[in-house]
C-alpha cells in the first residue's frame, strides 16, 4: 500500500520531509540563525514587534530601507507551521535592505495552537495592513513582493493565490510578485508523517491550504528556488509546483543553489553580493519594471 506517490511508509515520508535528518547536529544551525538574526537586529535599522493584527502572535519586524517610496519585501519564517518566530529569521534582512527593499519579517500563531488556514490567514492579514502602513516604514504600498522559507514557501502560495479584490478590497495586483524557498506545495504526505499530532491536517485542509491544488487564475510572476542538497521530494514539490504555475499561463523562474541544504539555502539573503540576494532582487526589479 502507497501512502504518497512512491512512498508506503511513514518512515519513508519522514525521511524525504524530515531536513533535519539530513543535518549531522542541529545545535550549530539554530545557534547561527539566533546569532546572525541578533546582529542583523543591532547593526540595521529595524522596528520590531509591531502589530498587525489583535493576538500577540500578529506582529513583524520592519527593516526600513535608507530612502522612502522603496520596494517592500515581506519573508515568512519557516519552521513547518509549528515552532520558530520572527525573531530566528530577521538575518534575511541584510541583502534586500542593502539592495534598497524595506525588508518585513512577520510572525504567526502556531500549530496545534492554531491550524494552517489561520496561518494563512494572518500572512494576508500583513499585506492588508503593508498596504495601508507601508509609507511609515519607508515603503512604496504598490510595490509589494511576498517570499518565505519552508512553510513560508508554502505561504508564498497561498499568498499569491488570494482574491485581494474581492476579499479585502484592495488592487488585484496588490502583491507584484513572489520567491518561494524549499517550500512544500502539496500537503498531503504530511498527514502520514511525524507532524500529523501538531498539524492535524485533514482532507479539507490539504485540499485549501497544498498551493499545487489551488492554482489561481491570475497571478504575478513567482521564482522558486530550492537547495541542491535536498531531498528528492522537496525538489519534486518545488519543480511540480512550477510546472502547473507555468501550464496555468503564469509567469515562473527556476533558481539553482549549488552546495545549499534545506537551512542553508536562505543564508544568501545576509549578503548583497550573493547568487541568491542577486537573483533575487534581480527577479523582483523584474516584477517592479513589468508590472
């Protein structure tokens, strides 16, 4: 019996939707994280904790661009829906904010605490509030991108996919564009995995919240990018999910990262001058210019 695909077993699903497994010591990777996170906060202008929505969990963490009327890039932090914040993540800073974005890191509620729609819906919640608050953070409300690492991938998704018009009342192009990294596309493995008791994902879940099964109609321009380190399911998700963005008449990128794991693979966004940062913003300049 097939659980997913090829895979029978729930040890099979871990082993290609477990990264950490693939990582002789995880201390070393949160420590660098919590580290390059904790001075990109001290040498970078930044105002934190500010919210967006009514719970504790609603808020972000703004890295302002030197000059006003500045692209705005939102990251959503990674961490499979249920651990992690804002804080870990605000190392991805660096780059944009060297290349002229208002970077703006956003935290959420977690799993079990709260489910995936939810998730979903707060990631929205700060693109509704951008679109208003923006100008105070040295931000252009019409230039807006949307990336995230992960899970947040996955928000990438789902972010790209939302009625902005009619849900929200604001421009159907509200978001101009979207980087996904290592995300995953189609949840359904992952109700056969070691993340099912904190998910608790079921069929209407997946099939709402997995962006490959809730191709939008209209969309902006996505670049999808994964590490080459990975495992055989994570690019599988990432080369599937922007096979049907592209056969559903949308605009999509593929990005190699050479030597890049599933935590490494963020890491360019710190420097500038890195392949990441620079197709990156390269990408989104794109999006800016053709929009």
């Amino acid at each position: 019996m097939q659980l997913y695909r090829h895979l029978s077993t729930q040890e099979e699903i871990d082993a290609e939707y477990d990264p950490e497994r693939a990582v002789p010591d995880m201390q070393p990777v949160v420590e660098f994280f919590v580290g390059e996170s904790e001075r990109a906060r001290r040498d970078l202008a930044c105002v934190l904790d500010v919210p967006f929505g009514p719970t504790r969990d609603e808020y972000v963490d703004v890295f302002p661009a030197a000059d006003s009327g500045s692209p705005v890039l939102v990251f959503v932090h990674g961490g499979y829906w249920r651990r992690l914040s804002a804080k870990e993540f605000s190392l991805v800073a660096r780059g944009p904010v060297a290349r002229g974005y208002t970077v703006v890191v956003t935290n959420y509620s977690l799993c079990p605490k709260v489910g995936i729609p939810e998730i979903t819906r707060q990631s929205r919640a700060v693109v509704a509030w951008l679109a208003r608050e923006a100008e105070t953070y040295r931000g252009d409300p019409t230039r807006i991108f949307v990336s995230g690492h992960s899970a947040g991938g996955q928000q990438v998704g789902r972010l790209l996919a939302t009625d902005w018009a009619g849900e929200y009342g604001l421009p159907a192009n509200v978001v101009k564009g979207g980087i996904a990294i290592s995300g995953v596309f189609d949840l359904t493995p992952l109700r056969y995995s070691w993340l099912q008791p904190k998910l608790l994902l079921d069929h209407d879940t997946i099939a709402r919240e997995s962006p490959q099964l809730q191709m939008p109609e209209q969309a902006p321009p996505l670049l999808v990018t994964v590490g080459a380190e990975e495992s055989a399911e994570f690019h599988r998700q990432s080369r599937d999910y922007l096979a049907a963005w592209r056969a559903a008449g949308h605009r999509g990128e593929w990005l190699d990262q050479p030597g890049k794991d599933h935590f490494s693979a963020i890491e360019g966004m710190m420097e500038a001058e890195s392949p990441l940062c620079r197709a990156a913003t390269d990408f989104l300049s794109r999006c800016d210019r053709d929009g």
